[in-house]
C-alpha cells in the first residue's frame, strides 16, 4: 500500500483491501467479492477486529476435525485466494489435503487464475471443478466439484462459503467448517464448526493448533465437547454488548 503510512489507525484494513482490489485486477476475485468483504469489514469492526474467545475454541475443534478427516479438502473462492494464499498452502501442506477451486461467479477464466495463484504461492494440487461429479441439492454452477475432491470429502473446510452450498454440503453428510464474521449468516448457522473471525487472523492459527499435534484422544475429547450454537450465541452477545456500549 504505496501512501498510507503504517501508523494509519485503520492500516490492517485499508491494507486488506488493497489486497481485495488487487485479487479484482488479477482476475482471480469477482466484483461481487468485494461486497462480500464490505459485510465482513462490518461485523470485524463490531468484533473488536480481534480474534475472541469463541473463536479460538471453534479454532481448536476446527484443527480436531481436519486431523481426524479421513478426506478432507480445502475450498477456494475469489476472496480467499486473494488474502490468504499462503496460509492456504500451509494448511493443505499441514494436512496433505488438496485445495480445490469452487466459486459462484466463474466470470473470464477465473478458476483458472485462481488456480494459477495459488500454484504460485506454491501449492502442490489444486482440483477444479467438473462435470463429472455434481453436489446434490444445489443449482447454481458451485455444484460442479471434483470427484476425488469435494465430492467425496468427509470434511470440507470453506472460508467464506456461501449458505446454499454449505446446506447443501450438509444434506450430504459432510462436515463442514466454516469461517464467517457473521454469526448469523446461512452459513454460520448450518455449518458444523463457524470460526467467527477474519480469515486473515483465523488461518495462522488454525495452523498453528494443527503443529500442536495434541494426541486423538484430546482431539476427540475437544470435538465431543463442542457446540456450534453455543459459539454463535457468544458471538451474537458479543456483538448487541458492544453495540450496547457505545451508545
Ligand atoms: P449466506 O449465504 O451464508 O447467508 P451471505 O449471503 O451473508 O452468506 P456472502 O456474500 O455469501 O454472504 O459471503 C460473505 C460472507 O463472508 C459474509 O457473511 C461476511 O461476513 C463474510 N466475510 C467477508 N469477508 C470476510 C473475512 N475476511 N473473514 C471472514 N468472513 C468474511
């Protein structure tokens, strides 16, 4: 970011948003991506921009389920590829799963670009979509996924997912987990594990709970233990607390 100089109090955001006009410049995010990345600013804002208690105990089983995955895969979108690539190769890296490109506006060979970018940032497999194998429950073009990928996944990891499809994911028996700022969105609500938090602080430190290797015994104990409405009831007071307090 060339003219805002770092002690700008608004400096991490502004930051992340070049990173969002940039994903839009290469190609690799859609247009509509950066209204998705205003509603998250927004609900990041009344979270304190800063990763809460509840989002480190979904971060903790989060990390449980992925190791204990027999199959799971990383979904990619627009938004993602664009703020977080690396992160994203180290966690697939971490898990030996594939990442696996699936969006909703598939404008001028973006999964492709997205694809190439992430190969760039050093990532060893990348599926894309195909019209081999087809999520039930779901028109739009994000049913079209790769048979050894997320079709056949017991676990799918989607930061930022749209709630059609993680419905849809769900109705068939997968596991989803999910990160998204707003606890009360589709997908907060029907995912398995929501990490209310931005993705950007988020994936660090899932990878960092996945090098902490806790034995199965405690990765099972932690996931029996969790409950998704529970974190999202949090979430929520969290939110009309901090309303509350400013007025
Ligand atoms: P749903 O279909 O689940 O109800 P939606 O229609 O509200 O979702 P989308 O436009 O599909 O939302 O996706 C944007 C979602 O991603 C929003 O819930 C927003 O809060 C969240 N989001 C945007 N940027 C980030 C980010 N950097 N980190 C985490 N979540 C984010």
């Amino acid at each position: 970011m060339s003219d805002v100089p770092k002690s700008h109090p608004r400096y991490i955001s502004l930051a992340l948003r070049d990173k969002i006009v940039e994903g839009v410049e290469l190609g690799i995010t859609s247009i509509h991506g950066l209204i998705a990345h205003g509603r998250g600013e927004a609900y990041d804002y009344l979270l304190s921009e800063q990763t809460l208690t509840f989002a480190k105990t979904s971060i903790r089983a989060a990390a449980a389920m992925l190791c204990l995955a027999e199959h799971p895969v990383i979904s990619v979108n627009g938004n993602v590829a664009a703020l977080v690539p690396d992160d994203l190769v180290v966690l697939a890296n971490l898990l030996n799963a594939p990442l696996e490109v699936n969006i909703f506006h598939t404008e001028s060979g973006r999964e492709e670009k997205i694809k190439q970018h992430l190969l760039n940032h050093g990532a060893e497999q990348v599926f894309m979509p195909t019209t081999e194998a087809e999520l039930f429950y779901i028109d739009s073009n994000r049913k079209y996924v790769h048979p050894d990928g997320i079709f056949t996944a017991d676990v799918v990891f989607v930061p930022l997912e749209d709630g059609d499809r993680c419905q849809a994911l769900r109705k068939m028996g997968k596991n989803v987990i999910t990160i998204d700022l707003n606890p009360m969105s589709r997908t907060a609500q029907t995912a398995s594990i929501t990490i209310v938090d931005n993705v950007i602080r988020a994936l660090p430190l899932l990878c960092e709970e996945i090098q902490r290797t806790p034995t199965n015994h405690e990765m099972q104990s932690v996931l029996n233990q969790y409950q998704n409405d529970t974190i999202l009831s949090e979430a929520l007071r969290h939110i009309r607390r901090g309303a509350n307090d400013e007025w």
